[in-house]
C-alpha cells in the first residue's frame, strides 16, 4: 500500500508538471479589444450596440438598395470570410455582413444563449436597428441554419435564401476540426478557454478547406487572434453544449423563397449529401456543386463560388 500511494504520488506530480509546461507554452491571454479592433477593422467597420453588445458590422455599397444581401458567416469564424464576395459585390449592390455573438470583434452574448432560436432573435433585432425590412440572406455552416430557421420564422422579411455548406440536417461528417472535438468534451472544454495552441487553430482551419495551400500564416493568425477576443472562447465551448433539435430540419420542406444552395465537393464536415438533402426538401432551388472545394467556398474559391450567386441574383 505504501508503494501504491508513492507512486500516485509520482504520477501526481508529473501530472501536474506536463499541465504547468502546456500552460506555459499553449496558454494565451486575451487579446486587448483596441488591439484586435486597429487589426481587423477599416473604414467600412461600424459597430451597433445591442443587448449590451458592441456588434461589429460592415454595411458597403449602394445605401439606397432597397434589397440589401445580408451575409452570415460560420462556427468561430467572423464576417471577414466573405472580404472577397463582399468586394465584388459591393460595386452593384449593398451588401452588410457582421461578427455574429460569440466571435469576432463582437464578443460574447451575455445571456449566453447560443441556440439557433437565439441568434435567430438576434439577426431580426440587428436587421431592425439597420432599418432593413426585407432582404437577400446568405449564410454558411451555423449561418446557412440560422437564415434558413430565419427565413421560416420571419418569411416576409427575406426574398432569396443562399445557403453555403450549410448546417441543419443531421451530420454524418468524414472529418471533424479537432478544435470542434475537443470542445464537445467536458474535460477539455475548460482548457480550451485559456489553452489556445496556434497549431491547433491551424489544424482546424485546414481542416476545412480542400486545398491546403490556401491556408496562409495570416489567415490563421485571424482565426487564432480573433479567437483570443475576450469571452470568444467561452463562447466558443458553450455553443457546443447547446442540446440540438433532431428534428427541426423536417420544417426545411416550408421555406417558399427561391433557394441557391452552394456546396464544396470536397466538404468533409458537412458532406455534400446534405446539398441534395436541401435539394429534395425544398421546392424552388438552383443547386451548384463546386469540384475541389471544401467547407468555405466562399473563402477558398471566392471568384469560383462568386459566379453562381451573381448569376442567382441577378435572375
């Protein structure tokens, strides 16, 4: 019995000591909001306050567009995800994008409410503030769910729905970003609020995108730096305990608005089967399929993923 307890003991201390040395080289601090706030906004950034919250958003192009393309980017990734789209077609319409609750510059919801049903509620307030009574409404991953549950809930509000690789259905993903397995496990859930390593962020952003190539230094930078935004790690791990409604996507068969759903071929956390999935369930779609891409079309083949939405709008 002595034996036994020395060597728990042992196994305590160096426990303890590999604990000290991944918090002295993975533990990070949050980043200052002013010093992300210099970084990652320019002169098209305004922010909005709402329930307490500073959100960070971007209104460009034509203010007199009576049918504005509001976009929504997805899970721990901010409204610059779509600067390519965003520059292109800020030139022929108006188009707002903003940091959603819980990521970017926008910080946290203070509720920390993170269902669907919440930021469903949260989209009608920010469009109402902005004065926008109907629009076109984009969305990928979370986004693409949030709009759709949007546009069902608020139908004379939206008049083209354009759905990214987008959340709903239920999941059978090939590959899953480790930050997002981490985060659905209660040990680690904890650590990763302070325990944030760079070539974690990495992993993940590679994770989703096709080719690997794409994924530069200062692209991961955004999603680390960002990420290190006060309550934007707490937030990120309280999302991924939101219980999910299995059966909610049955509702997807009501939405009326003229759809284009735009899919990665090579998306491996919401595979392409779910486009046709969309494809089945609603009535008046356009579905484009796009070779060698992966969850975030938007962000990994802007110019090619770009082409069919104008088309889209247009028509």
């Amino acid at each position: 019995m002595k034996y036994f307890f020395k060597g728990l003991k042992i196994i305590s201390i160096f426990a303890l000591l590999f604990i000290a040395v991944i918090i002295i080289f993975f533990g990070h601090r949050d980043i200052p909001l002013n010093e992300l706030k210099a970084k990652y906004t320019n002169k098209a950034s305004s922010f909005i306050s709402m329930n307490g919250m500073d959100v960070h958003y971007r209104d460009e192009g034509d203010k007199a567009d009576s049918l504005p393309l509001v976009l929504i980017h997805g899970t721990a990734s901010s409204l610059h995800t779509f600067d390519a789209w965003a520059d292109s077609l800020k030139k022929t319409n108006r188009v707002i994008r903003m940091d959603l609750p819980g990521y970017g510059l926008t910080g946290p919801f203070l509720n920390g409410d993170y269902t669907i049903e919440n930021y469903t509620a949260f989209l009608k307030d920010f469009l109402a503030a902005l004065g926008i009574k109907k629009c076109v409404l984009a969305g990928n991953s979370l986004g693409g769910q949030i709009a759709w549950n949007f546009s069902l809930e608020q139908p004379d509000m939206v008049e083209k729905l354009i759905l990214i690789d987008a959340a709903g259905y239920r999941l059978s993903s090939r590959s899953v970003p480790i930050a997002f397995k981490l985060a659905q496990v209660p040990v680690f859930r904890k650590l990763l609020t302070f325990i944030t390593p760079r070539f974690l962020v990495r992993s993940s952003v590679e994770n989703v995108y096709f080719d690997k190539s794409k994924v530069t230094d200062s692209l991961v930078d955004r999603f680390f730096e960002l990420a290190l935004r006060e309550g934007n790690r707490q937030a990120f791990v309280d999302r991924f305990k939101v219980s999910k409604d299995t059966s909610v996507f049955t509702n997807i068969k009501e939405i009326q608005q003229p759809t284009l759903i735009l899919w990665g071929a090579e998306d491996l956390l919401i595979p392409v089967e779910n486009a046709y999935k969309f494809q089945e369930d609603l009535q008046n779609d356009t579905l484009v399929i796009l070779e060698k891409t992966g969850h975030t079309p938007m962000e990994e083949s802007p110019l090619k993923s770009l082409e069919p939405v104008i088309d889209f709008l247009k028509n």
